[in-house]
C-alpha cells in the first residue's frame, strides 16, 4: 500500500501542461513528452487506500484505482498495467479525454484536493505501451460463434475486443473510410494523437478482429441480411444527431455543425487535405455552445490562426466550488477551464466564454455570407432573453457545438433490426434483460431472449451523449450479455456502473 499519511505530506501537483506558445504552433499533445514519472509516483502516493473507495463508483468502468495507485507509487508499473487493463480496454484513451469524475468521488475531495488520478492513469497507460505490456491476446480457441459490431467509436472497439478475446469470430462494420469514430474524426489531436487509435487497432487485427471500413449498414448493407449472417449483433453507431439553431440566418454561408467542422480539420492530419476546407484562418470565430465539442472547436480555431474566437454558453457561470445540490461524491457543476480556454486566456487575456447568453439571430453580407451575430443575455433557469441586453459581435465563422439528440436515422438500421426508439430518442432496450444482465455474476447460468433476438445495443446509441469512459463500460457490458447470450455463461466482466440502462435491443 503507499504511505498513509502521503496525503498530509505531499501537495497535489498535476503534471504540467507545455507552454500555451509552444503547443499553439503545432497539433501535438498538450502534455506531449511531460508525463514526469517521479512527479506521478509521487503524487500515487497522496492515495489513502480507503476502506471504501469511492473513486470507484465514480468511474464507471469501477476502475481499481487505489489498487493501481499504489503500484505506480513503487514504480511497478507492470502490475500497474495488469490492474488498469483488467478493468479498462483503452487506459490511453479515457486517460487523455475523460474528465475524471473519479477525483470529484476521491474521499480527499470532501475538503481537500484530490488525487491526480488522470494523470496516474495516462502514466501507466504510456507505460503500458512503451515497455510491450500490451501484447495482442489472441482466444485459445473460437467458439464457433460469429458477431457483428456495427460502429466503430470506443463503445463498438470495446465490445469487439471483449467478444474476440473469448473466442468468438468479430467483425466491426463503419460507414466512414477509417476505423475510430468520434476518437478518429471528432477528437482533436492535440487532445489524443492518433497514433494511440492506431497501435490499438493493430492490436485488435492480431487478436483476430476484422474490420471492415465504407460500410454504412442499413444502406450500403441490409441489416437483416448482417443479422443472418452472424450469431449476434452489437449497434453502437453513437449519438451522431446533431443539434440544430433555428434562428433567422442559419442559411447563411459560413456557419457549420462543429463535427463538420472537426473533422475536416482531423482530415488534414490524415493527410486528406493539404489544407482545411473550412479553416479559422484570420477570421472572426464564434462556437456556440459551451461544451467539450465547443472546447475542441475553440483549440482548433486557435491552431488554425482566428482572429478572435469567442465561445457563447446559454448557462450562467458556475461557481468556483461545489453547489449544496450537488454534494459529494457526485460530479459537480463548478467553473472548469480546459486546456483550449487556459490557451485563449493565454492569447487573448480573458476567458473566451461568455455565460447566460443566446443567440437569437445571424446577420450577413450582401453575397450571402455571416458577417455578425446577434446575442443577448438570457435569463437564469428560463433561458429567455433579458430585454435592452442585445448586442453584435463580429462572426465570419459559427460553430454550432450544441451537442447531439439522438442515433441518426433514416439509413434504414433502425427498420430493419426493428429497432425502436425510447423517450430520450435513443434505441430503445430491453429492461428485464439488463436486470439479468446487472446480476450476471451471480447468474452466470442465465439467458436472456431480447425482443429484437441477438441485437444489442451499447455506448451513445443507447444511452445518449455521454463519457468516452462510459462508452467502453457499455461496450464491455454489452460483450458479457451477447456472450451470454450466445453461450448460455459468461465469464466476461461486465461494469455495474453501466447496467443502470438496459443493454439489449
């Protein structure tokens, strides 16, 4: 175990990110060559081991987080590894882009600060790669059993993963030209270079996953016709639905969905284009909305050289400490300033947001081009405009970062696996059969029959717009219940955090 007392001795220290100057001229990794293994080792060491680790429950994938804390605090870092993948397919992923509920939930939050546990977890996960602990682990034998995984974000990576390990013949099906979904073409790289997506998916082709990419199935590919083909098949096509802003001059030219335009920017770095499409270059740039998608659009248009950039979110500004609402150990809306805001400080000097605040209609010029945006304050809880709190800002680029409302629809998927939507707008799932599913440790002997037979559904598709972390825990509850499924037992884990929503069209 680490020192108890560690806590009351050491200062937390995240690991420093690299100058705002320096990483604004490329589109490395914010903390590219600055993980500092003895400042991480040390900062594992402020860990307490509580009797009842509650950064366990704040992670959804039930990460043993003081377990792997206390390897890297003695520079173990192969069990280090062993204990973060028995939990965790893609350490390197969730280590770069999850907000880490889990150090909100860490037992020093209640009045001190917490463990660095993201930068622990991305440690290892380097580590995991650069010293060969993360070689390809083929199934000693097949089941005979094929699945389909339609979907390649981390929901559909991890179920494949999962469900090729145990022995059955995977293949992941994606309509675009590459494998990763949202970690492909939705997540800058200078949040997670794709070189970490890639070495996984090499990985996954020596275990024995087949990918198969420019598939849109339900269009390119009869769903039905999947379905016969294989034993069992997982959805997890995401939350790719995006919000829109029906405003007077949405029309006009210059103002684009912030997933267009992310991945035109992802393309570059490809190698697609020599340069952007669609490009923040020596213009006035305004994101409207005030999320993570908002943030990466606020950091790309930075790299890209605006002008000015500006973020507009219609929430007022949060407090700088936790509400009474929202008490310990759950996730608190607090003032949070991502490392594309620190950047613009840095620039700029001031925050690019602005809070309680809306749009209420776009202006242009005479060819037809966004020249101004209109706004005004809103007000707190009702969202209406304030009056005599109009004004104009200058937008010769709009990104509506405004998030997602569901799986997308009209290819045909959803008809022909009868796919159904919830409340939520999401493909609806089967709720005694995730019971089953929740209990599937105790009841490794039971079956469950969905009512779409052998359809399951993981990830965004099923839950809606949520957490890269939560993602990979769906997938991976998804692979213990279509093993079961296909089997009768599993001996797949399956996280008792992603079980609070069903798994099975």
């Amino acid at each position: 175990m680490t020192d108890p007392f560690g806590f009351l001795k050491v200062p937390r220290r995240p690991v420093p990110a690299r100058p705002v100057e320096e990483r604004l001229s490329d589109w490395n990794e914010v903390y590219a060559g600055q993980v500092l293994l003895p400042l991480v080792s040390e900062q594992a060491g402020r860990c307490m081991d509580c009797g009842i680790p509650f950064c366990h429950s704040g992670c959804p994938l039930g990460n043993l987080i003081p377990e792997w804390n206390a390897y890297a605090k003695h520079g173990d870092w192969r069990a280090a590894a062993e204990r973060l993948h028995a939990t965790n397919n893609f350490p390197e992923f969730t280590g770069r882009l999850c907000p880490a509920p889990c150090e909100d939930a860490c037992v020093l939050a209640i009045n001190a600060d917490p463990v660095t546990i993201k930068n622990v977890e991305q440690a290892i996960a380097d580590q995991i790669w650069e010293h060969g602990y993360a070689s390809p682990q083929p199934p000693e034998r097949l089941s005979g059993k094929s699945v389909a995984v339609i979907g390649s974000g981390p929901a559909g990576l991890a179920a494949a993963q999962q469900l090729t390990r145990t022995g059955h013949t995977v293949a992941v099906y994606e309509r675009a030209d590459r494998i990763g979904g949202l970690l492909r073409y939705g997540i800058p790289a200078f949040k997670m270079e794709k070189r970490h997506l890639d070495r996984r998916i090499e990985q996954m082709r020596a275990e024995g996953t087949k990918f198969r990419t420019g598939v849109d199935v339900g269009h390119d590919l009869d769903a039905t016709e999947l379905r016969r083909r294989h034993d069992a098949v997982v959805v997890a096509v995401g939350a790719t639905l995006q919000r829109e802003l029906p405003v007077p001059g949405r029309e006009l030219c210059g103002i684009h969905q912030a997933m267009d335009y992310l991945t035109l920017a992802n393309r570059v770095g490809e190698g697609d284009y020599a340069s952007p499409p669609v490009t923040a270059e020596g213009k006035h740039v305004v994101i409207v909305g005030g999320g993570d998608t908002g943030s990466d659009c606020l950091g790309t248009a930075l790299r890209q050289g605006a002008v000015s950039v500006m973020q507009l979110d219609i929430n007022p500004e949060p407090g700088g400490s936790r509400p009474d609402a929202e008490p310990w150990p759950t996730y608190p809306k607090v003032y949070r300033i991502s490392h594309a805001h620190e950047e613009a400080r840095g620039r700029e000097g001031t925050d690019p947001r602005v809070f309680a605040s809306a749009t209420f209609r776009f202006e242009g010029d005479p060819a037809g081009h966004v020249r101004a945006l209109h706004l005004s304050e809103v007000e707190p809880g009702r969202r209406r405009p304030r009056p005599g709190t109009e004004r104009i800002i200058p937008a010769e680029l709009v990104l509506l970062a405004l998030g997602f409302s569901g799986p997308e629809g009209g290819s045909g998927l959803m008809e022909q696996l009868r796919l159904t939507l919830d409340e939520r707008q999401n493909f609806a799932r089967d709720a005694a059969f995730a019971a089953e599913t929740a209990e599937s440790t105790e009841r490794a002997g039971t079956t469950g029959r969905p009512a779409v037979d052998g359809v399951f559904v993981a990830g965004d598709a099923g839950r809606g717009q949520s957490l890269v972390v939560w993602a990979i825990a769906e997938g991976r509850s998804a692979a213990a219940a279509a093993d079961r499924y296909l089997t009768g037992s599993t001996v797949l884990p399956a996280p008792v955090a992603a079980t609070d929503r069903p798994l099975v069209a």
